[in-house]
C-alpha cells in the first residue's frame, strides 16, 4: 500500500508530507488515508461479488463520522453494539435498514431505539435477549428482524481478549441449543428470523479457523431447514487480521473467495462485519519525541503519546511498528523503549526499537486506523488527540484536539 510511503527521507501519507501535518496540527494527531480505507471495502465488496452480500463495517474499530460517511457512501452497511454507535451511523448518513446490532448486553433503550429506526437485524446473544426484544417489539407494534449469534467452538488461534467463539466466552448461543432456541424464536409473535450469526474472534491471522466455523453454521443452516425453519442470510462476522509486524494474514481477496466457495450455490445472503482489516492499516498515530532519557543500561524515547490515545500494547501486547518520520544519517542507531508520559510503567508504546531519534524528532506508530482512537481515554486528564484525513493532496480536521475545558465540563462542585 502506497498511502504511507518515504519521498526521499520523508515520511509522506497520500500527497502530504507527515512533518508539515505536525506543524500545522501538532502532535499527538491520528493521521488517516482516505484512499487506503475506500481501498479496503473495495476489496471486501468485490471479493464478495459472486454471491448476494453486504459487508457491514465494525463500527468499534473506528468509529469517526467522516469515516462512517465515506463508508456510507459506498453502500457499506454497518455492525454496531451501542445506540452510540448507532446514532453515530445515522448522523455520517448511514442507511438504518443496512445496519446489525452485535453485542451481549443490549439494554431496553437501546433495543427500543434500534427497532424505531428499523435496523436490518439484531444479532441476539441470549434467551433473555430474545425475549426482552419479543416484548418490547410487541410494545411497538412491529416484529424485530433477528439472527442468533451461535458459538461454533472454534479456536481461532489469536490473543485470549479477543478470541470470542469458545464455549466459555460471554458470546453467543452453544450449538447444541440452537436448535431448539430457533424453534422458540420462529414461534415468537413479534420475532422475524432472519439467519445465523457468528464472529469468533479478531486479527486472525489463520484461514482455517474462518472455514470451520463456515462450515459450522452451514450444517446448522441445513439442520433449521430440514427442520422447516427458514432463514434468508447467513452472518459470518468480522475477524480478519492484519499486519502489524512479520504477520502474514490472507488478503480480503482471498478471504472472500474461501467464503464465496463456502456458501456458493446456498440460497443465502451473506454479511460479514470486518473492523480492523478496514481501517488498521490505513492509519497511524503521529507523536513527537520529548526527551531521550538514558537510565542504567536502557534507553528511553519519551514521546507526547501515551497509552491513553492507543491502549493496545498496554492492553494486548500488541506491537505496532514505529517508525522516524524524517530518516537521519546523521547519527547511530540504538535501542530504546518508546514511552509516553502516562504515569503507568505499562505507557509503552514499543519496547526494545532499533531507531536513530533525537528529542524533536517525529515518530510515526503504525497499524492504529482501528482500536487506536477508538479505545483512546482521558487517563492522566489528557486531552484525546486531533484526527486528521488525507484525500491526495489535501488534509482535514475529523476531529479536533480536545481541549482541557471540554475534559471537565460536565463536572460540579458541591455547594458550600
Ligand atoms: C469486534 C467485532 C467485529 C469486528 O472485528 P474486527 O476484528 O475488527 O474485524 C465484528 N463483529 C463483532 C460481533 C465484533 O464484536
């Protein structure tokens, strides 16, 4: 991907050069390529082609109006798991009859909202669940479009916080009662099935995990329909991973052919909710080096950004490549740990990396498009970071850095 690439020495994202965005913008800033975005849910959309589908973005992974807009205005649906998330969709012009509603915790509001505006389909976790949403359809005179997420028990291979499709994870319905939880829902008076759902994890980085769950809820599919319950799409959730490092995940291209084969042939539409593998890569977190500070044998790069605008590594472990945005000759390189001023030992940004930086110096974090601002805080009473978006040749604000009265504006004193 050409969006983030060096011009001589110089980090550049599209046409601009990083350094001028740092100047103009200051720093902390998340620095987003339009073209890298639309590229990716092209990549899925037309991977999916041969088969009536519909990809619906994860909207958690990023959830930034302008990007929700330019994904709306390719005809992307959207998978959501808070009314937040969904009042964000409707308000970047996202069409209500293509979003799915995901998550284990619904509460009544939220499921009272979803069926006024009319979601495409509500992803039921629980029994309880479906109950509540039967009742509260009833209420309102309508009947809610529903699928179950069932848990196919499936390991996907990734890090244990974000595996969710084994038996004892908070998600989803076991196999073994689906069936029977079908049969209650199709004789439900204000439930509509729709399909199955399942996601069983994120970044993964491994096929097979993805075919097995398929098939999982292939022969569940035939199972219903043998049974005389209908269904109309089947939901293969989100998951795929991407490169932060020395991974080598599939492609969308062929990720959606392995699906297009699965399914082909199936009088099913699919829908699948890829977050990260949309916008991960088609972002990064500009930060600028504070100090270099050396204490015993280690060596530090303390840098503006912390742990509260990208929680990953602190989270996950996770690595994300970083990189100087202006490579110098000038010095030797040495090994430091990247850290932030959040005062956690667990603000590293990245541990043990190779890198010739002065104080002053920009760094580029890789790999943040997604869960990056997205899981960002105000820990410490920091302000989030500006989010900027490159078309080309041109930058603009998508949101602006917060600033310090907004932190506790909503706060009072006790009276005297
Ligand atoms: C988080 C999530 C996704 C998106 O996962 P990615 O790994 O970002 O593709 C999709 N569906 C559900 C139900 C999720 O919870």
């Amino acid at each position: 991907m050409a969006a983030f690439e060096y011009r001589d020495d110089r980090l550049f994202v599209e046409g601009l050069a990083l350094d001028e965005l740092a100047t103009r913008f200051g720093t902390p800033a998340y620095v987003y390529s339009r073209a890298a975005i639309e590229a990716q849910w092209r990549a899925f959309d037309e991977g999916l082609e041969a088969v009536p589908h519909l990809v619906c973005y994860a909207v958690k992974a990023n959830s930034n109006l302008a990007i929700l807009n330019l994904l709306a205005r390719l005809g992307s649906g959207f998978d959501i798991v808070s009314d937040g998330e969904l009042e964000r969709v409707l308000r970047a012009g996202g069409d209500s009859g293509k979003v799915v509603f995901s998550g284990v915790g619904k509460s009544e509001w939220e499921l009272r909202r979803a069926l006024a505006v009319g979601i495409l389909c509500f992803n039921v976790e629980s029994e309880a669940e479906l109950e509540r949403l039967n009742h509260l359809a009833g209420e309102m005179s309508l009947r809610a479009p529903v699928s179950l997420r069932v848990n196919p028990d499936v390991d996907p291979k990734t890090h244990p916080y974000i595996a969710t499709g084994l038996r004892e994870h908070k998600f989803g319905i076991a196999m073994e009662d689906a069936v029977d939880l079908y049969r209650r829902a199709h004789a439900m008076s204000h439930i509509a099935v729709h399909g199955i759902d399942c996601h069983i994890g994120s970044q993964l980085t491994e096929l097979e995990p993805f075919a097995e769950a398929t098939r999982r809820v292939l022969a569940l599919a035939d199972e219903l329909l043998a049974a005389g319950l209908e269904l109309t799409h089947l939901n293969l959730g989100g998951g795929l991973g991407i490169r932060f490092c020395d991974e080598n995940p599939a492609t969308p291209a062929v990720y959606t052919q392995l699906l297009c084969e699965l399914v082909q042939g199936r009088p099913f539409k699919l829908l699948i909710e890829p977050g990260r593998a949309i916008v991960g890569n088609a972002g990064l977190l500009l930060t600028r080096t504070e100090y270099i500070k050396h204490s015993g044998a280690k060596h530090f790069a303390v840098v503006d950004a912390a742990m509260n605008d990208l929680m990953r590594p602190a989270l996950y472990q996770a690595w994300h490549d970083i990189a100087p945005v202006h490579l110098r000759a000038d010095i030797d390189s040495e090994t430091y740990n990247v850290v932030g001023p959040v005062c956690e030992s667990g603000d590293v940004l990245g541990a043990e990396r190779t890198l010739k930086v002065v104080a002053g110096d920009l760094l580029a974090v890789h790999s943040a498009g997604a869960y990056g601002f997205s899981m960002s805080s105000n820990y410490n009473s920091r302000p989030r970071a500006v989010e900027l978006m490159v078309d080309g040749s041109e930058v603009r604000v998508v949101r602006e850095r917060e600033r310090v009265e907004q932190l506790y504006a909503g706060e009072s004193l006790l009276p005297d």
